[in-house]
C-alpha cells in the first residue's frame, strides 16, 4: 500500500455548486481540477438525472452557474477571441452563455460592462446582478464606448500607484479595494437593457426573491465602512418600484434567506460574544418591515470544518415548502438541519463528516460531501429513506491503493471543559516502535478540525508521523460561550491545546516526546508564535499566515481595525497593553524553537509583516529560523492557492519537520 504524496494534491476533483433545475428532475454542478502545467485550476459543468452522471462542458472556465429554466444553464465566461482581447485589455465586463444540456454550443445571452459577482433568474428574461463597480467610474455600467476606453486607459496610466481614502483599503483575495462598490442591477437579456437598482455610494450583501420582487441588503460606503447597522429594501423586477422594508442601526447582519412566504434575517448584536456571535433568526414582514426574534441560536449555521481538499462554494441554505434546509456545525462534523417558520430546528442529516454544499428535490437531497475519510464526491439522501448513497466515483483513482489513516477519538479534560479532538496513526504501525509526530492547529479561531479527510495531514501519516489535533475553546461547533475567547488569547486555549498533548502522549508511549512538531495556520499561526515563546517542548514548528503584533495587526489587515480590539477587549488608543500581552512578538525573547514562517505577500489579512516581525525577532536572538514567502498568493495559499504553490508550501513545512525530527 503506497503513501498518500505530496504531489497526490494534482489529482483530487473538487465539487460545488450544486443546483436542480427549476423542475428538479435535474441538477448541475461544477467539478474542478488542479493544472500543473498552466498552475491553475479548471471547472467544469458536470449533469446528474436519472441516475446518471454526464459532462456537460469541456473548455475548463465554467466555475459557476445557474439554471435558466428547466433544460438550459447559464455562466459567466469570455470564450470569445473578442472578448478575451477585451480581457487582456483590462476591460471589466462579464458575458453570460447559455447552453442546452440535450445538446449543441454555448452561445452568448447578454454581456454587462462590469464584473458580474452573482446573477439571479427572475423568469420572462429578466435578471437581478450584483456588479463590482468603482466609485472613480461611476458611469461604467452605461458601456459607453469613449468612456469605457478612457477608464481603461487611465488605469493602466495610474498601475503603479493607489490612492487611498476609506476603510476597509484592502480585502484578502481581491486586493485594494479603496472606492470599489458592490451594487444592483436589473437586466433584460432581449431586448438588452440594464438599470441600477441601488447608488455607487452603497455597497449591497445579499439578495433573495420573493414573488415579484428582489429583497436585498444595503449598507452605507463611508471613509470608514461600519460593521454595524443595515436597511433591508426591495425591488419589483416587473414595475421597477423600490422601497424600504427595515432600518436597522444595531445589528450585525449575517444574512437574508426567502422561503415560501417568510423573509428570514440573520443577524446578531455582539453585545455578549462580539464579531464571532452566532446570528439569531428573525423574521421580517416584507410589508410592514416589523422584525420579530424566531430563534435564539447559539451555533452556527454554516460549515467550518476544515480542509485543504475543496475549490469552490456552493449553497447553504435552501428554502423548501416554507422550510429552510441549512447546514451546521457541531463538534467535529458538518450536519444538514431544517428551520421551520414556528423557530424549530432539528437534525435532517447526521452522518459522520461534511456535508459541503446540497440542493433538494422532492424527498432527495443532492450534497457533496467528505465521508468516510474520502475527498469529496456526490451523495444522495432520502428525506424519508434516511438512506445515504455515494453516487460518485470522482476521486476514486486518487485514493485507490493509498494508506488513508482513520482518526481515532480522544476526548481530553481541560479544567472544566471537554477538549475533542483525533489522532492519526502513521502508516505500518508498530507499537514496539518510536515514531516522530505533528501537533496541526486549526486556523479561525471559529472553525473547527474533524474527521475528515485532509491533505497534508495524510501526507504526513504516510511518511511515518502520528498527526494529532483538536478543538480547543474558541472553535466552532458548540455554543456561542465555548466559541468566546475575547480578550484571552493565549489562555485558556493555549492550556486545551497543551493538555490535549499531554494526552496524546500519554496515550500513544510510541511518541517519542523529543520529536514533536508544531503547525498551524491563520489563528493556529498565531498559536504557533505564542506557543514557542511560551514552551520549548517542541522540537520545531511551522507558522503560516500567522499574527504576531496586535498592535500593528490592526492597521494592516483587511478586518483589523474592527477585530483586533473585538477579540483583545483592548483599545489601539486608550488601552494598547492589552493587545500587547496578547501579542506573540513580546514573548520572542523567550523563544528557542527552530521555526519556518511561511507567509504570503498579497495575504491582507494575515499581512507578511505580522510574520517578518516574529521571523526577525527570533533571528535577532539567535534562533534558527527560515522565512518562505509567496507571491503573488493570499491568505488562502494552502486551501486554493497556484497548484505548484501549494506542493512547494507543504514541501517547505515536511521538509522542516523531517530536519529536526530525525
């Protein structure tokens, strides 16, 4: 039985976006692949009726879409040799295609002259777009020629400068983003027509339908953006009336859902848990505007279980017959539950793992999921049958003949808590031997480890590694008090964590305690800097795209002026030290630990220089350490950056461990 290897990474399909047709005797979705060659990604629009699964398309760009009517999709793509000229030019525009799934080329139903980020099908041609637009150029959207040259043309003139003049400046993944807008429009394919529904002056969080009209979400741009505070607006697709349905100055929105005739609002006001709380259900009267408390919910209502095995999204929510179908996680997995208009939550699907993304039809649940410790494939399951069904065989070959190691549960007492977690043994076990191990944190600090299958931690299993990781309090998956460690960073956390590898050892006399690494990424870097300035127990460690320095933290990352002082419970002007003690850098003078820091340069929220200061400090004092930074990649390096990117990165971070644990 061979090693899953670092390379293998090339050979896993990822699945998204899964959707039925309006009549649900069909669903579409999108299955993607890693290029080596080209180091990028490919997509594709797969088709699942009858029983049976077909490719629908082939030119590898189809990484969304959605269903026209009943056998015909739409997606965004620039296939043409027009409009990829138009592309390389540095003209933003977005062309919709249709295709029909019995047959025949996708050919163009409309382009818009701006960057499409989601579309909605209203019936009768009619369609609803939210477009990344650009307060310098607000008259973009009109697709005047002269003035869509122009604009072109003074952006590359002013490439190498930005001006800055708003908060938030940056977002990870999308850069600078000072003056960028997301706004509404409605759009009428035959005859072409387009209208802004909302100003350049707004930026728009979600849309949804209901009846005749579109309900969206708007807050106000300002030079610095609130996180605090919304109106809820709608919009009749047939007549073009608008009008506002809520005025909220509070809350912090989390999301607007239609199903049957309920409008549900998620939202939170932090008061108790701050920017992490999870959001209350409330329902909105979509004539009165009157917001009423449905449900006081205490977890989540999204997945986080991590994985460095998925490319793309997909829903989370899906409205049936006045119900609202949702995921949630708990404890390590990611479950399907249903909401019901009386505020009633309860369990749909409960099986081990991760249930990604799903579409219902009928009595049938269409999901992609990570079970039984396999990459991701496509599952039925019978709202009535209870039955779970594998119905694909996408990544069968990249796992055929590999040793896949089987998490095995340790619940650990920590103070007063129960501290999760999961051990891998490595390949050929032999409990008369010793074997090196990696303690792996998980990043968030709201998201969660599970038993499922992920990447890295199977690479290193299969080069003889005990991989073990946990849950420590801050993570997801329980309740809104579990979840809180504001103002405690590198406390109570950093003690689960330390417990938990008393635990693992103590269980598991094969260890040898010599040779321990240490990794994670995001918060789990964060944790990696604080733990070896508080400990030298491990023989190495790998921090990526970590924190180091609240202090600067706050004026470099894309959220950090707002989450900073949340979770410190500090204040950049009048109470500073607390988020120093909670800094890693101030204990870098302790540290002795051999550490590679692997950072990328356009990861705004993480920023390069939050690892460069712990980097420096611990050359500074004399501590061997290595700095691998990436560019051109983000804070998602590990989860979606370049292919070639990410072998390098897990190459940096097995080699390392292999240096000082032999």
């Amino acid at each position: 039985m061979e090693s899953v290897k670092i390379n293998d990474i090339l050979s896993y399909r990822s699945l998204s976006g899964i959707r039925y047709s309006p009549d649900g005797k069909r669903a579409a979705f999108v299955v993607s692949n890693a290029n080596k060659e080209e180091n990028s990604y490919e997509s594709r629009l797969w088709l699942y009726e009858n029983g049976s699964l077909k490719k629908l398309t082939d030119l590898g760009m189809e990484r969304s879409f959605t269903w026209l009517d009943d056998t015909h999709i739409i997606f965004p793509a620039a296939r043409s040799d027009a409009e990829k000229k138009r592309a390389e030019a540095g003209e933003e525009f977005t062309s919709y295609y249709v295709l029909d799934i019995n047959g025949g080329e996708a050919s163009c139903l409309f382009t818009v002259p701006f960057v499409s980020e989601d579309v909605k099908v209203l019936g009768g041609g009619r369609f609803a777009l939210i477009a990344s637009a650009d307060k310098k150029y607000p008259e973009l959207w009109k697709g005047d020629r002269e003035y869509t040259e122009t604009a072109v043309k003074e952006r590359k003139e002013n490439k190498d400068y930005e001006v800055l003049d708003e908060l938030p400046y940056t977002s990870n993944g999308q850069g600078f983003i000072s003056g960028r807008r997301r706004m509404l429009f409605l759009a009428e394919a035959e005859p072409y027509s387009l209208s802004p529904v909302t100003e350049i002056s707004e930026n728009v969080s979600g849309i949804t339908v209901l009846g005749d009209e579109v309900f969206y979400s708007v807050e106000k741009a300002a030079p610095k953006r609130s996180i605090r505070g919304f109106e809820v607006r709608a919009v009749n697709f047939k007549t073009g009336e608008k009008r506002v349905i809520l005025k909220n100055e509070s809350h912090l929105l989390g999301g607007l859902e239609a199903a049957g005739e309920t409008l549900f609002l998620f939202a939170s006001e932090g008061k108790r848990y701050g920017l992490n709380e999870n959001s209350w259900v409330y329902t909105v009267d979509a004539r009165t505007g009157e917001m009423k408390l449905l449900r006081r919910e205490e977890y989540s209502m999204y997945n986080s279980v991590g994985s460095d095995v998925r490319y793309g999204g997909g829903r989370s929510f899906v409205p049936v017959d006045g119900k609202l179908y949702h995921l949630t996680t708990r404890e390590g997995n990611s479950y399907l539950y249903c909401l019901g208009p009386d505020g009633k939550d309860e369990p749909v699907l409960e099986a081990e793992g991760s249930a990604e993304c799903f579409d219902i039809s009928g009595d049938t649940v269409l999901l992609s999921g990570l079970y039984g410790m396999l990459p991701q494939e496509l599952y039925t399951y019978g709202l009535k049958t209870k039955a779970l069904y594998k119905i694909s065989s996408f990544n069968e070959k990249a796992t055929e003949g590999r040793y896949i190691a089987k998490p095995e549960p340790l619940t650990v007492r920590s103070g007063e808590l129960e501290i999760g977690g999961w051990v891998l043994l490595p390949k050929d076990f032999d409990p008369e031997k010793r074997y090196p191990a990696v303690f792996d944190i998980h990043g968030g600090p709201k998201t969660v480890y599970g038993p499922v299958f992920y990447h890295e931690m199977q690479v290193w299993a299969g080069k003889g590694y005990f991989v073990f990781f946990c849950n420590p309090k801050g993570s997801d998956g329980r309740d809104n008090e579990f979840a809180d460690i504001f103002g405690d960073y590198g406390g109570t956390d950093y003690r689960n964590l330390m417990d938990f590898t008393d635990a693992v050892l103590e269980k598991y006399p094969q260890i040898d305690k010599k040779r321990v690494c240490e990794t994670g990424g995001s918060y789990g870097g964060f944790m990696t800097n604080w733990i070896i300035g508080h400990t030298d127990r491990f023989c190495c460690a790998a921090s990526q795209r970590s924190i180091s320095n609240w202090l600067s933290f706050c004026g470099t990352s894309d959220i950090g002026v707002w989450f900073a002082p949340d979770q410190t419970l500090g204040d950049l002007y009048t109470d500073p030290g607390k988020l120093w003690e909670q800094s890693p850098l101030k204990y870098a003078g302790n540290v002795k630990t051999p550490t590679l820091f692997i950072h990328s340069d356009e990861d705004w929220r993480c920023p390069l220089e939050q690892g460069l200061q712990m980097y420096a400090a611990l050359l500074d004092r004399g501590v061997e350490a290595r700095m691998c930074v990436f560019h051109g990649e983000n804070h998602e390096l590990s989860r979606s950056g370049k292919p070639k990117h990410r072998i390098r990165r897990l190459e940096e971070i097995t080699s390392w461990f292999d240096r000082f644990s032999s």
